[in-house]
C-alpha cells in the first residue's frame, strides 16, 4: 500500500519517524507498504519506490529534497499516486479547509483516509462517511479526539453489544493544565496561562482552548461518531474557563472537590466548568485527557491519557495500521 502524508507539521514529522521506527511490523502486515508522498503548504515530494525516510527526518524542508513539485497536494491525490492518504493538516473549523477538500477527494478516489484533523468531521461528519461508504474505502479518524486514548477504537471493536448512554470528560489538556496549576499552586488563571503559553502548552491566542472551542468539536465528534447524532457546533452550549478565580478553586479544593472543563454527552451537548471529586477517575492533572463512558451492559469505565502532542501519533499509526489490515482481510 502506498502511502502519502498530507501535513507535515509537527504531527506529520513525527508520525514520519515512528513510521520509520515501526516499518518492520508494517511490512509484516503489508509487504509492500511504502511511504511513497509527502506534501506541506509549499508543495509536495513524491517517488513510487518510496521516499527517502531517513533523509526526510533529518531535513524536513521538502523543498530541498529531489522529487519535489511546487504544486498543491490535491495534485498529488488528483493523479492517484496514493492507496492511503494521513490528513494532518492544522484544523479550522470555519470551513474545514483544506482538509475538507483534500479528504473528499481522496474519498471520492476510493482512497483511504486516517485523518487528526477535526474541522472536516465537525462540519461535515455524516457527508464524510458516507462518500466512504459509498466509494469502499475507510475514513478512520482516532486522532481527532483524546489524542493517544482509543475510545472510538474501544467502543466500535470492544462494546459492540453496548448502547452508549452517556459520555463525559476532560478533552482538553491546556485547560486541563491551567486548572491543575490553579489547584496546586493556588495562582490566579492569568498566571497559570502566562506560565502555559512559555512551555508551549497554550497558544499566543488561547482562545480555542480556554473558551471551550476545541473541546466543543470534540464533543461533536463523539456525539456523531459514537450515539448516531447528526449535530453541529452551534448545538453544544459552551462556557470556558476565562471565569473561574483562584476563590473558586479553594472553595471547591476545601470541599474535596477540584474544577474542571467537562465536555458532556447525553440530551444536552454541553462544555462548561464542572466540581469534580478530587477522588473520581476523572479527578486527573496537568495534561491529560480522561473520558467516562457509560453504557447498558458494561455500565463505567474512564480512560485517562495524553489528549495532545506527538501521543497523537499513536492513534494515527493504530489507525494506518487498522486499514492495512483489513484491506489484507478483503483481498485474501
């Protein structure tokens, strides 16, 4: 199979070299599985044999590698040149692009898609898997949601008896780490999102983080994805966290209870600050993400992880992986 990546950004880069890493076990599942494209917003490299891992990780200027085209990636999915393309272009939830475009077509090509983009699926989800479907090919789309914790791969591979009654948890790690430092340090929120900002943890703007935007398309996804929902962003009710004061932490820290941004699934779609029990599982600090299920048969269950970062590449890699397989499966 030959592959192409579609953003190459810091996920990009980095699923690049786990690739690299892990080519054994791919080739044992796909002998002639290559890496065969790689395009950024400048243009894209391509050679049918497959490119040169190793230079590309240590120089990720595409520009300077031989094979280089200064034309678009929908160029490069347009001429086929692709059985799988990874979507890791930045999100933008206005309109989606250019990711929107760029796994549409791909989908339309019959061409698989393992996408971390999650403007296209919050704006277009049901219309996605339906060009899928109707062209045979697979969107997989882990990465969007938790980073590293596989909840769309638990709930579809391990509760497929299960009905999902209820979904809730913490979807975003910067706020995650904003109120973590507020609850231990006892600082003001300016303070814990200044020292958020430094280590690169928050944006120079915040605001897609800390005013529950990000969270928001989360629970979209899920909602989607998961209960069979049809909704958009406008239907979630969002409240961030700009409001809360160190007051209101130590209050809640003296009742045993800390505060967190709680994306909820169940009638409401909502993303607000929440008390949480300090002895909950959904009780976790500094950057990770954690997601409560609950289901008829198997009642609760909490899965806690890292929800940003290169963590995401193993979600994108477990769903390359996934397509691989079962493409095995529906040949042999």
């Amino acid at each position: 199979m030959r592959l192409a990546i579609i953003g190459f950004g810091f996920l990009g880069r980095n699923l690049l070299k786990a690739i690299w890493e892990k080519i054994s076990l791919l080739r044992r599942i796909d002998k002639d599985f290559l890496v065969v494209g790689v395009a950024n917003s400048k243009g894209y490299i391509y050679d049918r044999n497959g490119l040169n891992i190793e230079q590309l990780i240590i120089s990720s200027d595409l520009t300077k590698h031989s094979g280089f085209r200064a034309k678009s990636a929908i160029d490069l999915i347009k001429e086929n040149l692709c059985d799988i393309i990874v979507e890791a272009t930045p999100t933008n939830i206005r309109d989606g692009e250019p990711g929107l475009t760029h796994i549409r077509l791909a989908l339309s090509k019959g061409i698989h898609v393992v996408t971390s983009n999650k403007g296209p699926l919050v704006l277009a989800f049901r219309e996605l898997m339906s060009l899928a479907e109707k062209n045979d090919c697979f969107l997989l789309y882990e990465g969007t949601v938790a980073g590293a914790i596989p909840i769309f791969s638990l709930v579809k591979e391990c509760l497929q008896g299960d009905r999902i009654i209820r979904l809730f948890g913490i979807l975003n790690g910067t706020t995650n780490y904003i109120l973590s430092r507020m609850f231990f340090e006892e600082i003001s929120f300016e303070i814990a999102l200044k020292e958020a900002q430094e280590k690169g943890i928050a944006e120079r703007d915040p605001s897609y983080d800390v005013d529950g935007i990000d969270a928001a398309c989360k629970v979209v996804i899920l909602a989607n994805a998961l209960m069979g929902r049809d909704v958009k962003i406008n239907d979630v009710e969002r409240t961030g966290i700009r409001g809360i004061t160190q007051e209101a932490i130590s209050l809640a820290k003296k009742a045993n209870y800390t505060i967190k941004l709680i994306g909820t699934i169940d009638k409401r779609l909502e993303v607000s600050p929440r008390l949480v029990p300090i002895n909950h599982p959904l009780c976790v600090h500094g950057t990770l993400n954690a997601i409560h299920i609950e289901t008829d048969l198997a009642r609760e269950m909490t899965l806690v992880g890292y929800g940003a970062g290169k963590e995401t590449v193993s979600a994108i890699l477990n769903d390359i992986i996934t397509v691989l397989k079962k493409r095995l499966q529906a040949t042999s």
